[in-house]
C-alpha cells in the first residue's frame, strides 16, 4: 500500500501560513518599541552599552514585518543592529537581536 504524504499541496501551504501568522503575532509582541526602548534603558542603566533580545520560543522571527520595522527605526536613530543565530540540538534555531549603542571615544582615557 502506497503512503501519501499529509505535507503536499494545500495542507502543506496552510501549515506554512500558520507559522507564518504565530512568528508575526510573537514578534509584534516581542519587537515593540516601547518593549525595545524599556530594554535598552535598563542596559543602560547597568552600565551596559548593548541588549540582546531572544525569543522566548525558539523560531526565527527576524523575517517578519515587526522585526523589519524595529530595525529600520533603530538603523534611522544610529544604533548598531545584528541578528545572531542561536541553536541548540534538540530545538529550532531562533534569530536573537543584537542591539548595540557604542560609546564616543574619550580622548586622553
């Protein structure tokens, strides 16, 4: 007897659409700027001159249109923004946000 495949066609597109909404629903969550900027703050309140922001599940959400939006506003007020993989065996990898405000040079220092 033949096994056919639940993954073809439209089920697998509907399972494709699924995680696409979650991610976006997570990031729009996670990404916020007012999220981001309470994040920064307290950095930089601890003497910090960067804050990593990883998804609390691990999925990549560095493709969605939250996390494309937060890095065009940090980009456009001159912080410094990487997505970095994280992975772990027995999980997905996850995309955590790098973001980064350096320091002016102190001269004589």
């Amino acid at each position: 007897m033949a096994t056919v495949s639940l993954l073809t066609g439209s089920v697998l597109e509907r399972m494709r659409e699924r995680t696409r909404q979650a991610r976006e629903e997570m990031a729009t969550q996670l990404f916020g700027h007012e999220a981001e900027e309470a994040a920064m703050s307290a950095a930089a309140a601890a003497g910090r001159s960067r804050t990593i922001i990883v998804p609390e599940k691990p999925c990549d959400l560095s493709k969605t249109a939250a996390a494309a939006e937060l890095v065009a506003w940090l980009e456009k007020e001159s912080f410094r923004v990487e997505w970095e993989k994280r992975s772990r065996p027995e999980q997905d990898a996850s995309m955590a946000l790098m973001i980064e405000w350096p320091m002016p040079e102190t001269p004589g220092v």
